[in-house]
C-alpha cells in the first residue's frame, strides 16, 4: 500500500485501463481512512471516475508505479510534466 499512496501523492493524471483521466480529488489514505472514504475522483471528457479505500486496499504493484487493483483494473499515476 505504501508504494501505492506515494505513486498518487503527486499525480495530476491517473492512466486507468488505457485511458487518461485527469485527477479532481485525491485523499491520501492514512490511519482515519475508512473503507467507504473516497479516495480518487478523476474524468476524462464525460466519464468520472471514483475509487474508495477499499478498493485500492489491496492495490498489487507490476513495477514502474502501475497496479492492479482487486477489481482488476489497472492504474499508473502520473504528473503533468510527464505529458508532453
């Protein structure tokens, strides 16, 4: 979890299943982040994304700051000044 929260502490984009969202919320979880706490809002044209605690719980690492999380989805955070 900890490589996890330090991947999304500074990202204004999330690449989630192939495609970019851009980051509107992030909660940094810490020891009063319960289950249902949102924790990621990101859009990208007019589909939102929202992830809770629970579902990044389990967040398993596949390198170079990408994860799978327990539903499967795949993420990678990312700052604007990878974009070019």
């Amino acid at each position: 979890m900890l490589n996890f929260i330090e991947a999304m502490q500074n990202a204004d984009f999330v690449f989630i299943d192939r495609e970019i969202f851009e980051t509107r919320y992030l909660r940094i979880p810490d020891e009063n982040t319960v289950a249902d706490d949102i924790v990621l809002e990101a859009s990208h044209d007019d589909t939102e994304v929202t992830l809770i605690h629970s579902d990044i719980d389990q967040a398993k690492p596949l390198g170079a700051d990408f994860f799978r999380l327990k539903n499967g989805m795949v993420v990678h955070f990312f700052a604007a000044t990878v974009v070019h």
